[in-house]
C-alpha cells in the first residue's frame, strides 16, 4: 500500500474526530498530521535496488538498501538450490524475478527463476556448439557475459557471441543476432566475456573475435544497428558510461586497446594501446571523480585522466602504482578508496589512495585466483573461486574480516547477488539462494 493511500485513510480515521479535532489550534494538527505520515513512512518496507546488470544498476559494483544484520551469524541460511546449467554468467534480478543465461549440454538456456522460492517461472534455448580453447577448460563452456534487463526486456550475449532479446515477462524472443558472416571469428579465444550495456534506447555489445570484430550499437526494441567501431576485437572487459569533457563516453579494454567511444554515434575519442599478456584484457574501468582507473594482468594499477587540448583530446596519467595488479577481478570505490584483489602473491586483497594511488595496505597471499567484490555501504563482499564468501568492514587500516562463509561446493566466478535479506551464489552448475 502506497504511502499516499495510507496518508488518505489516515485522514478518513480523523474525520468522525473533526470537532474535537478542528477545536485545537490548527498549528498543532497540521504538525500531528505531519508526524503521522512521517511515521508511516518509516513503516514502510524498503526495497533493494534491483541488480540489472553486470556489477549492478551502475556497473561499478554498488548494492543498495543492504541492512546489515547487528551480528553475523555463525552459518548463512540455505533457503534453496536448484540446477540451472555451467556457465559465469552472474544472475540479475528485477522484483521478485531472476534472469540467468546458462549451458545445458550443446544448448544454451535462459532461465526466469522465482526469487523466493528457485521455481522455474520461464525457459528459452538454442542450440550453441562451441569447441573450447585448451587453455579454458577449467571454465567450462557455459556463458561467461552477465545479461542486462531493461525497459521490460532481458539481453543476453552467449559464449559464441549470439546476442538475444527476449521479453522478460513471457520469455518471448523479441530478436537475436550471430555474427558468423561478418566478422572472422566469432569469439576470443577464450570465449566471450563481456557483458554487454543498454544506454538511452540502444543495446550495446562487443562482438566477434580474435582480431576481428566490433563494439555495435543496437535498437533495443528492434534489433536495427544504429552505428559500430570495428577498428579492434573484443577483450573479456566489460564497458562502463560516463559523462566526461562533455562527452558521453563508452570506455572499455578491447583486444589490444583501451578505448573511449562516442556514445551517440560510435565515433572513437581518445584511445591508449594495452597488450597484456596472453591477450587478456579483463578488468571493467572504474570512475572516480573525473579520472578512470584501469589495470591488467602484469600492468599495475594507474588513473588517466581524458581532457580536450589543443583541439586533440589527451589522457594524461595521474598515478600508476606497481605494488598490485589485477588480473580478473574488477575493483570497488568507497570514499577515496579503491579495493581490489591482486594477482600478486596468488591473489592478494589491497587498498589504495584514489587522489595519489599510494598504497594503503596489502593484506596476506594465496586468496584465490579471482575474487568478485561488492560494496554493500561500508561492508564489502569477496567471493573468490574457491567458494568462499568474506565479509569485510571497509577500512584503509587494513583488512577488517567480519565473517568467511563457505557457500558452495564448487567453483564460484560470478558476483554474489544481494537483494535484500536474499543472496544469490552461482556455481559451477547450480544456483543458491541464502538468507541473512
């Protein structure tokens, strides 16, 4: 019930009131009015924000309307787990909905899930064969990119680069497209990972492969191409929007670059040659005032800041910091901090200064090959591929662990999902949904 039908019944209470009521002095009724819709209010439920795409509704890894519980309990409740299919692609929820793109034998499926209960709302699949590079078989050859739901349709971009458009309420396929013809490859060679971005009307998806292929604006109602930059192929980095030098600006790592593209027509701004080794291009940019952070295997960490000078635009360098270094994972801003997780030490959790890059602290090695961090306030979730879930404080003290849960029984490379008292955890081939 909406705060203004309460306020309205509210009013019908005091109406068989109003003589003694309209006696007082108005002053003092407005101001008991006034508190009591303040109260009703505060009585009302408070929804988390919906988790639409890849590292959320903005892309930089930021849940909202968490409570944190007063004490962590010593176990996470299971309230339920179903199979779904093999496959990293994290799972997004809009309501009381889950959309998940997953791999069930030599198809790849699209599933609606319930968020309370697991059950299986709607279904979808294709037929995608995919033979994998040796080199990726430890990750399976499910999907690896986080769909994106909005304006009541769910995008999804599979391992082979088909990118579908289904309407999320009946699971009804609205389009779809492969890129066989166009482009030499249909993917890089460790599969397609990023997850493609709706901005103002147009899905926007790097396709293609090796050497080949092209970020590619499309119609999100219809499919239609509205404009493509093919000068490089697709990294395993997912793009992030920002509105910087009056520009609107498609930043990513492509195969061999980090890129700015004109959102409005595809039109390439500034662009910064990245070679990382064994051509992987992985960590989402982040924003951070008007500077962006990246980082790459081997690369270190570093903030540039894009300007227009002289009639040619330049990205200067701010900082770079050789102490850490991120492979996969993407990091997290809180305040003038930046956390992440470096391949360094196989896999060590750090902190850093925003405005210098100075290095705050470094905490122990051997966490893990990946960790997916998300920030709930100023309590911050790591799930690394080993299954472990850490639940830290945010400090630039040092590391602050509250809580290390185990939560599956099998490699974890997805985000943690967290709606509310709910938190999704994909696996290898299930999904789980734990209470709080």
């Amino acid at each position: 019930m909406s705060t203004f039908v309460q306020a309205q019944e509210a009013m019908l209470y005091l109406r068989p009131h109003s003589k003694i009521i309209y006696k007082q002095d108005t002053g003092v009724f407005v101001m008991r009015f006034v508190l009591f819709v303040l109260f009703v209010i505060f009585l009302q439920p408070t929804f988390a924000q919906d988790w639409t795409q890849w590292r959320g509704a903005n892309r930089d890894g930021q849940v909202q309307g968490f409570v944190a519980p007063k004490t962590w309990p010593e176990k996470l409740t299971q309230k339920w787990k179903v199979p779904v299919g093999i496959g990293h692609a994290t799972p997004v929820v809009v309501g009381k909905r889950i959309y998940l793109h997953t791999r069930q034998d030599e198809r790849e499926v699209v599933l609606c899930l319930d968020l309370e209960t697991g059950k299986t709302l709607w279904q979808d699949g294709y037929a995608a064969s995919y033979t994998m590079n040796p080199a990726a078989t430890g990750h399976g050859k499910g999907p690896k990119s986080t769909p994106v739901v909005s304006n009541g349709k769910l995008y999804t971009l599979g391992i082979t680069g088909i990118l579908s458009c289904y309407d999320t309420a009946s699971g009804k396929l609205r389009w779809r497209k492969e890129f066989s013809k166009r482009f030499k490859e249909n993917a890089p060679d460790f599969g397609t990972a990023m997850s493609p971005i709706v901005d103002r009307g147009l899905v926007i998806a790097h396709v293609g492969g090796s050497n080949s292929g092209g970020l590619i604006a499309f119609d999100a109602e219809s499919g239609a191409e509205k404009w493509a930059w093919t000068a490089d192929g697709p990294g395993y980095a997912s793009p992030i929007i920002v509105d910087l030098v009056g520009k609107r600006q498609i930043i990513t790592q492509s195969q061999k670059h980090i890129v700015s593209i004109w959102a409005d027509n595809g039109y390439p701004l500034w662009t910064i040659p990245f070679d990382t080794v064994y051509v992987q291009n992985i960590v989402t940019p982040i924003q951070w005032k008007d500077t962006i952070v990246f980082s790459g295997i081997g690369k270190g960490v570093f903030a540039i800041r894009p300007g227009w000078r002289n009639n040619i635009w330049v990205t200067d360098k701010v900082w770079h910091n050789n102490d850490v270094s991120m492979y996969m994972n993407s990091p997290l801003i809180n305040g003038n901090w930046l956390f992440g997780l470096s391949h360094k030490q196989k896999g060590q959790f750090f902190c850093l200064d925003l405005a210098t890059g100075k290095t705050l602290w470094m905490g122990d090695g051997r966490q893990g090959e990946n960790a997916a961090m998300v920030m709930a306030g100023n309590v911050m979730f790591s799930l690394t591929d080993g299954a472990d879930l850490l639940i830290s404080n945010v400090s630039s003290k040092g590391p602050s662990l509250l809580k290390r849960y185990d939560v599956a029984d099998s490699p974890t490379w997805a985000h943690p999902v967290i709606v509310g008292n709910r938190l999704l955890i994909k696996d290898e081939k299930t999904l789980a949904g734990w209470g709080f």
